[in-house]
C-alpha cells in the first residue's frame, strides 16, 4: 500500500501501525474489500469516505441492497447493519445525502450519450448496474412495502425480547468474558490461545502422535499486538477416511479474500456434506487441486508473524493438516457460561448486525465466515470486553428461538435492524424528515409518507430551482428529474446499434500479408493481446488480411497500438478499426473512457497465468498502492480467463506497475483499462452481432426522426444539458454529502432495460471532479 502520509486531509500520529496482510481479490465474481473496521477505527481519518471496490455480484446492486446504504448512512453502525455490498467510512462525518433519480433513463441511455454526460462519468468513482425498475422504484429504495404503512413506531414496538441495548440488570463482574480477560481493553496477543488451551481443545500440535503428517505453517515470527490477522474457514466432506477437506478462504485484515480455493479430495466421498458446505459432486468434477498444493500456497501466503482468525479454528487446521502457532478463535474469544459456545450465524447478527448462513442459500460461504470471524475479533480488540458483556449475549441467545419465530423486539435499535424497516422509519427516529422534489405529473407512495415533506413542480426546472434552495435546509433528499423516455421499439433500436457498435470497436483488420505468411504466427501474435472471439482470413482483397474480434475492448487497442505500422516478414501491415458511421468517433470515444474516473488507476494485462496471482502477490514493487486483482473467468466453464485487471490508489502507481509488468521479466501485454467494471460485465453479456463488421448500418428512420426533432426532455439532449445542470447543483452541496445518481432503467409490456448507479461523496470526489462552465 501506499504511504498514509498521501492521504489528503490525514496526518500521522506517532506509533507503529498494525501491519497488513496482502490485501488482494481472488476471483471476478467478488471484488476486493479495502481497509476494513481497523481502518474505520483508526483517530487521524475526518472525513466520510466510500470504499475503492464494490463488491457487488456482476456489479449489480439490487434495490434492497440501495436501502441497505441508504439506512446506514442515516443512522450509522451502532442500529443499523452495514451495507453488503460497499463499505462507508466514517458515516457520522456525512453531513447530507442527496439522491437524484433521472426518471426514464437506463445503463442505455448512459452509454448511448456517453460524450454527452460528461460530468457523471468524471466525477464519480462509483458505478453499478441496477435491475429494471418495479412498477414504484423509489419505494423499493426507501423500503417501503407495500402491507405496511408509515404509523407511529410505538405499534411496532410493542411485545417484548431483550435486545442488545435492553437495560438489563446483570452483574458485570460475573460475566464470563470478564472474569477471563477484565473489564479493560485487551491486546492481541492477550487474545491467543495459549499451547496449554490449544492442547485442551484438540488443536493440532507439533510432536504430537496424531499429528505426524501435519505441515508447520513456518509461521516463527515474534508476535505484537502489531501483528497481522488473517481469517480462515474450511468446509469438508465425508470420505472413505473420516473428513476431507473440500473449499479454504482466507480473508486478510482489510477484509479481502486473498485465497479461495476448491479442493479434491485424495479418498472416495461418501457425502459431500452439501447443506453445510455447499459443495456437490457437480462442483468438485473439474477440481483439480489437491491437500498439497493448497497446503504449499498458504505457507507462501502467510507472513512470519501471522495470526489465524476462526470459529472452532480448530477443525479447520485438522482438515488442512497443518500447525499454525499463533490462533484467536471467536469461539473460544466470546467466552460463555459453563463452557458452552456461541454460532458464529448467531455472534455474527448480535455483534456485527449481518445475516450469514442464510437458510435460503445451498450450505454455508466459507469467505464469508472467514471474513465474518475476523470483523468478530476486531470488534473485541476495538471495543473490549466490558463492551461485549453489556451486550448480554447469553439473554439474547436464550431468546433465539423466540426471534426465529417472528415476535418483534422491544426496542427501536432492534427495529430498525428488520429487513423491512424503511429510511423514512430510520428518519423518524433520528427526529429528521425526508425532502421529496418531484413534478406534479409523477405520482409515488413516497409523497403520501407521513415522514416525508413533498414539493411538486411544474417542470424539471423548477425542480432544480427548488433544489438549490431547500437541499440545504434537509438531512436526507431525493430529487426526481422525469424525462420522456423513447418508445420501446426506438429503445431496441438504440440497444441493436449499442451492440453493434462496441462489436465494431472490439475488432480490427489487419494486412496485407504477403500468400505465403506464417498465418499460424500471425494469429498467434494478434491472441496475445487479450482472448479472441472470432478470427477469419479476409479474400476480397488483393493480398490477404485478417478480421479479428476480441471480446474485449482493450484487447483490440493493444493490438493497434502494438502492431499498427509493422513489418511482416517485410511487408508493412496497418491495424484498424472498420470505419463505420458507429467508428467513427472511436479515437474520441478510446480518449474520453481512459479519462473515465473509474478507469484512471486501472491497467489491463494479457497473458496471466493461473500462477501470476500467487507471484504478483509476492513482488512488492508492484503491489505498491494495489488495491484490487479482478481475475474473470469464463461464464461457461468456470476457468480463469487469461487476462486480468489490477485496480491501483493512484494512477502514477498504475503506471509504475504497468511498465515493470511490460518488462522482460513479466513478458506481459498490457494498457490503461477502457471499460469500467459494470460496463465490462454487461458487455460480457452481450452475444456477438451477426452482421459483418464494416458493412455500412443506415439509422432506422424512427431514430433518425427523433433526432431531427428533439424536444427539451428529450434523453439525447437532456444528458449534456441535465448532466451539466446536475453537475453544478453538485458543486454547490455541503462537503461531506454522499451523491448518488440513479438512473432507474425502463420496463414496459414490451420488455425491460438495467439502470445505471453513479455514486460518490462531495469531499472524496473533489480532486477528481471536472470544473464546470457556465
């Protein structure tokens, strides 16, 4: 990582920092958590800040997932569970949340005007596709449902379960955590278990006789309260031998999982054990990694002084058959009476207010647990013991069953951790109410809340107008642009050309190449630079050439920038784009999406290997500011694609990184990333168009018109002029305001379009945002 010190806004105090374990993404389908609690704890940071990496499946963020932030950033950590799919910081330095919904537009309409919303795609750091909105999106937002309504708390918290913050009569002193560790803070290593403790719960042991094969982790080093934690989780299976390993994760402290590995296991299963670990027959087929290999790759992983995190960590070394010196297991950590134990599903709602092991899932996530582990015994090195005994555990274990059964809680903490507790109610409790600008014409449950003080306007205008004036004036705003939206048909139209146009700007041409070339070379050359869609040698010609599509952007700039101008076998070729009316502003477009601030510190490599992680991991030259490896993997087949995208602090780290991996010691192909990472995964998805790239492409009359005659709220013009206009509704909102601009997406009879999310906070974003004329 970078130096702290780079940090805008933050000074460092004297004293060592605790030191990080590598803080990588294993994976295309999770994206790396940066900077976890520990970071949140640390006194220098002022200023609420986002996390750098969503960690949202395929970049989706659901409407649930929406309200989850949203509910945070209203009332913080302490009464509400965090959001699972992004991390905020510093949540009591928001001073404002703002929410602009640009009401007829989708993740289509973005893309289609991308030079024209040129503010949005500068400023903000953050996007994600949203699904096609419900019949009332902004009440899925909200949390609104349909069966309740917005009445007096007083209904919902009537009946009775102790809850955490219950005023309970119990002694302190008798507590069993405090009677083990005092009522002041403890250090880590006051929180290892001793050789003597690890005997008594069977951990594996040096020298011990059922432990003869067992690997040593080499892990000597001299423990601090500096030292780093990593979590484990192992899942197994029954085998002809007793319990077999089946999956490992292991979590670094920035809450990233550096290691996700499926494992074969060397004896004939007799159950794969699926409800618990969710692992099939189906899913261990094609593994072919096996006890050792995992084994060899966790000894590299761990740095001398590492300290393992697990619940009942226990079995999960006895089934690695490994010896670790140095653990924290969280239930051994939460000590509880008359030697009994707590579950980690329960540790995890009461401490840390999430839901893990959900029984709509197949079988537990073992990253997951691992990650759930370490947040459980930074909790305990952050608040200390005395915090957790006034938690009063055993009352709410006790009351478990009563939860499970749906009698509601007594008081409003635990109220507004229900699933269907909306903003609004999140509001009232902080005494605070909700701005709602909207135009007359839109009609949403939202305007009829109790909590919530509605301003309808003529036209959008006004909106903006009113905006300017009581944004201020309120905590929490949604302000709602309403634009006509095209017809679905001019939609699918646009969506077509879309298609066609991103194939077209993925493929190229390549020649002349004299009729007796090394053509197996020349494709060979022109894979190297990313994976290859389709390739066809070109006849109509005088001399042959060839038409290559890569699947990815990036992969065709490479291979222009790289062989444009070349001598084959002496004969000079031109790369290039087919020139289309769709390409024709493909050198402008390239430009413009290298400046997208979602892509500024990202870099585009071919040519990994499945081993380049574990080495990349290894050179700290190159890791220098790395913030996140996205390693995709084929849709069909599961296997690791063989090209990648590291995500860096800075762009100046991007680039140190790029030119050492470009060197002859990495051999590797690479640039400046082109596609934002919910672009990427939406382009992913589009099948190849069938029409030949190059072969000209007349607009549809219907699109054609609709250009000719563009109306003010007309999506084509309404993305530069809006765009700006927000842009500057922007600049004026108080320091610390955490933005979002939803553009919800279309559904009609016809069919359904994905939004767009664009998401950021005021201060954070300053230093990248564009100046806005007038």
């Amino acid at each position: 990582m970078e130096p702290q010190r780079e940090r805008a806004g933050r000074h460092l105090k004297k004293g060592r920092k605790r030191r990080r374990g590598p803080n990588m993404l294993v994976g295309a389908a999770e994206a790396m958590r940066a900077r976890w609690e520990l970071e949140e704890s640390q006194p220098e940071a002022k200023k609420a800040r986002l996390s750098t990496i969503l960690f949202a499946e395929n970049c989706e963020v659901t409407h649930e997932q929406l309200c989850e932030l949203l509910k945070y950033a209203v009332l913080g950590n302490s009464n509400v569970s965090k959001p699972s799919w992004c991390q905020l910081f510093h949540q009591n330095q928001l001073n404002n949340v703002v929410v602009f919904v640009l009401q007829g537009m989708s993740q289509l309409h973005f893309y289609r005007f991308y030079m024209e919303f040129g503010f949005l795609r500068k400023a903000f750091t953050h996007k994600f596709r949203l699904p096609p909105p419900s019949s009332n999106f902004l009440a899925d937002i909200i949390g609104l449902q349909k069966k309740q309504t917005t009445g007096d708390l007083s209904k919902m918290v009537e009946g009775s379960l102790p809850s955490t913050s219950s005023k309970v009569s119990i002694s302190l002193q008798n507590a069993p955590i405090i009677q083990k560790y005092g009522s002041k803070k403890v250090g880590l290593t006051r929180c290892l278990l001793t050789k003597e403790e690890m005997k008594t719960f069977n951990f594996p042991l040096q020298g011990f006789p059922d432990c003869e094969n067992f690997v040593p982790t080499k892990c000597h080093g001299s423990i601090t309260d500096n030292s780093p934690l990593f979590g484990l989780d192992c899942e197994m299976c029954l085998t002809s031998k007793g319990r077999e390993l089946t999956r490992i994760s292991l979590v670094a402290e920035g809450g990233c999982c550096i290691m996700d590995e499926l494992v074969k296991p060397d004896n004939k299963v007799l159950d794969y054990l699926t409800s618990f670990s969710g692992i099939t027959k189906k899913i261990l087929n094609p593994v072919t990694t096996k006890l050792k290999d995992v084994q060899r790759q966790l000894k590299a992983l761990l740095p001398p002084d590492a300290v393992l995190v697990g619940h009942s960590l226990g079995l999960d070394l006895r089934a690695l058959k490994m010896i670790h010196p140095y653990v924290i297991d969280t239930s051994l950590l939460y000590v509880r009476e008359q030697g009994r134990r707590f579950k980690l599903k329960f540790l995890a709602k009461a401490i840390l207010g999430k839901d893990i092991q959900c029984p709509d899932r197949l079988g537990h996530d073992a990253t997951e647990d691992a990650r759930t582990t370490l947040e459980l015994a930074q909790y305990f090195l952050k608040y200390g013991p005395r915090k957790i005994a006034e938690l009063n555990l055993e009352a709410l274990a006790s009351h478990q069953e009563l939860l499970a059964a749906g009698q509601g809680p007594r008081n409003t903490a635990e109220v507004v951790q229900q699933s269907n507790t909306s903003v609004l109610e999140c509001l009232d409790l902080m005494g605070q109410k909700l701005l709602f600008l909207t135009r007359e014409a839109e009609t949403s449950e939202l305007s009829s809340s109790r909590n919530c003080q509605t301003i309808k306007c003529l036209t959008n205008k006004e909106v903006l107008e009113q905006a300017r004036v009581e944004i201020p004036l309120f905590p929490f705003s949604i302000v709602q642009f309403s634009f006509e939206p095209f017809s679905y048909k001019l939609t699918e139209e646009m969506n077509k050309r879309m298609r066609s146009k991103w194939t077209e700007m993925s493929t190229v041409y390549a020649g002349p190449f004299s009729k007796n070339c090394n053509l197996r070379a020349v494709k060979r050359l022109f894979k190297s630079f990313g994976p290859v869609r389709s390739m066809s040698l070109v006849l109509e010609t005088h001399q042959p050439h060839l038409c290559i599509q890569y699947e990815v952007l990036e992969a065709a700039q490479l291979a222009i920038e790289s062989l444009d101008g070349i001598l084959v076998e002496s004969t000079c070729i031109k790369v290039q784009r087919p020139v289309t009316e769709l390409t024709l502003d493909s050198s402008t477009l390239v430009k413009e999406l290298e400046q997208d601030s979602e892509n500024r510190g990202t870099i585009y490599l071919s040519g990994v290997n499945q081993t380049f992680k574990e080495h990349l991991l290894q050179q700290s030259n190159i890791s220098l500011g790395l913030e996140a490896v996205i390693l995709p993997k084929d849709l069909k087949s599961g296997k690791q694609k063989k090209y990648c995208f590291l995500k860096f602090k800075t762009f100046g780290s991007a680039q140190r990184a790029l030119n050492i991996l470009k060197g002859k010691d990495w051999k590797l192909k690479g640039r400046h990333a082109l596609t934002p990472r919910h672009l990427h995964a939406w382009l992913r998805g589009i099948p190849p168009e069938s029409r030949t790239p190059g072969v000209r492409v007349i607009p549809p009359p219907s699109e054609q018109q609709a250009l000719q005659v563009l109306k003010v709220d007309h999506p084509k013009i309404a993305a530069w002029r809006w765009g700006r206009k927000i842009g500057k509704l922007y600049h004026s909102l108080s320091p610390g305001t955490l933005c979002l601009i939803l553009l919800p997406g279309t559904k009609s009879t016809h069919g359904s379009f994905s939004g767009l999310g664009l998401m950021g906070i005021k201060d954070e974003e300053e230093s990248t945002t564009p100046k806005i004329c007038s």
